[in-house]
C-alpha cells in the first residue's frame, strides 16, 4: 500500500505523451486527486476487489440448482453454508477494521510520502512491471507457505484457519490469520517500492492478484477461468489449491506452478464424484 501525497495539478499538455493510458492518469489526477493519493485508498481497492466473491457465493447457494455450474464443482459433495460464507467476511472485516487501517494510520508517521507521478506508465511497463510483482509475490509466499507447512508451531498458531474448511470457497479466499494478513500486506506494500512500479501498475496487479486468489479458491474447475486460459499449466488456478486443502503437503504456490514442480510439490487434482448423501464441507486442520 502506497502512503502517497498530494500533487501539484500540472497536467501534461494534450499531446505531450505518446502513452495510451496517460489520458487516464490525467483524469484520475485531476478528478480524483483527494482519493488516490490518500493512504487508505490501496487498502479500499484491495478490499473492495474481494467482492469477486458474491457471484460464486451465489452459485454456491443455489448449488445443485443450477447445473450448468455444478457440473464444474471440484468436490461436489462439500457445499459451502452461508454461515461459513458469513463467518469468513467477518473475519476479514475483523482485521481489516482493528489491524490494517491502524497500521496504514501509523505508516503515514513513519514512512516518507512519496509523490504520484504525472506520466502514466506504458502498456509495456505495466505487463512487466506487474508480471515481476506476481513472480516475486509468488516466490516469496512460496517459501513462507511451505515453510508454515513443515513447522506445526506455525501452522497451529499463523496458518490452520485458512484450512479450517478441506473444500475452499470464494470467501474462505481472506479467511486468514493476523500474522499471514499483515505479512501478505508488507509484501504488498514493499514489492512496487522495490520494483520502482508506477502506481497505476500497483492498483491494476492489487485487483488482478486479488482476482486470481479469488479464482484460486472458487472450488470450480471452470473452463474460462485464468489457469485454463493461460496455456501450457503456468498457472495452477483452483484445481491445484482444492488439492492444497485437500493435501495440504502440495502445492504450495499461490499463482504459478513452477515453483511446485521443481520443487516436486506439484500434485494434480483429482475430482471427487458425488455420492448418494449430501454432504457440508467438512473440516480439516492436518498439515
């Protein structure tokens, strides 16, 4: 998140730039100048972006009731309640209210407020800059993921309510503790300043991340979704994290699936068929 200050409106002259997406940043710039350069505003849009989840929390209401969904269910026995659906955005708003908006208010006292730019970033910069932010996140969660894994003090205490259902749902995506939250918003907050991203870039990867996490926990095997859209398996999308929860020793990586198969903790998915009896999702707290 970006503790950014105000600027100076001094817009580039029509023309002045070639960069397709500057008459955007201008119109941000000059109309909404007060929002975007606020400290809380990256928090609002990463927040805000989580709301992916009503479509598929109502696919998952509706259930069998709507086949030409269900049909793609992962494990169709575990349907999602919408206690569990309000149980998991409680949470997320639990810790956004009494530990994320805290901790922007004391960055704004102890970081330096860097200014937003007046030229907007190419289309270029923004593929490359945001394709290196979500290999670095990737990487990084990687290695803490793994790591919080194979430590059964950290999972207890850090990780194991975010497996607190075998069968992930859209909401369950920021069902997380305190500890992994704050950590995910560090990197989140570091990774563009490390990087020199333009801010524009740092908004459009928070939404795409955002949306990307969503997908990877929807409990859908959809045939339009990112994983299957991206060629040769790069990404492993909600097959590869439904088998996460359900083999928690497995496929680690948030985005990618590279960093699992060369580590071998690639493990494909396999879909479970429907039994005769309904079933809620169950439980799991393994490593």
């Amino acid at each position: 998140m970006l503790n950014i200050s105000e600027l100076p409106l001094q817009l580039l002259p029509s023309g002045a730039s070639d960069r397709l997406l500057q008459p955007f940043w201008d119109y941000l710039l000059f109309h909404h100048l007060p929002l975007i350069s606020s400290p809380f505003f990256p928090v609002l849009l990463a927040f805000s972006s989580f709301f992916f989840s009503v479509p598929f929390a109502v696919v998952d209401l509706l259930g069998e009731k709507m086949p030409v969904m269900h049909q793609y269910k992962i494990q169709p026995d575990k349907q999602p309640t919408l206690t569990m659906m309000a149980t998991s955005l409680l949470i997320a708003l639990y810790n956004h209210i009494f530990f994320v908006l805290p901790a922007v208010m004391i960055s704004m006292f102890i970081l330096p407020a860097p200014t937003l730019p007046h030229e907007a970033p190419t289309l270029y910069e923004v593929f490359v800059s945001g394709l290196a932010l979500l290999l670095l996140f990737d990487t990084q969660y990687y290695i803490w993921h793994f790591i919080h894994h194979k430590h059964a003090q950290l999972y207890r205490s850090i990780h194991a309510i975010h497996h607190e259902y075998m069968a992930p749902f859209s909401w369950s995506t920021e069902q997380l503790s305190v500890p992994e939250l704050m950590t995910v918003g560090l990197w989140s907050n570091q990774n563009p300043i490390f990087l020199k991203c333009h801010p524009l870039t740092t908004w459009c990867v928070t939404v795409f991340s955002i949306w990307m996490s969503v997908e990877d926990h929807i409990g859908y095997d959809l045939p339009w979704t990112l994983n299957r859209l991206v060629p040769f398996g790069l990404l492993g999308g909600a097959p590869a994290h439904d088998m996460h929860h359900q083999k928690p020793s497995s496929n680690y990586a948030p985005f990618f699936s590279h960093w699992d198969i060369i580590f071998g903790t690639s493990v494909p998915l396999k879909k479970k068929k429907k039994t005769p009896k309904k079933m809620v999702t169950t439980k799991s707290n393994s490593l």
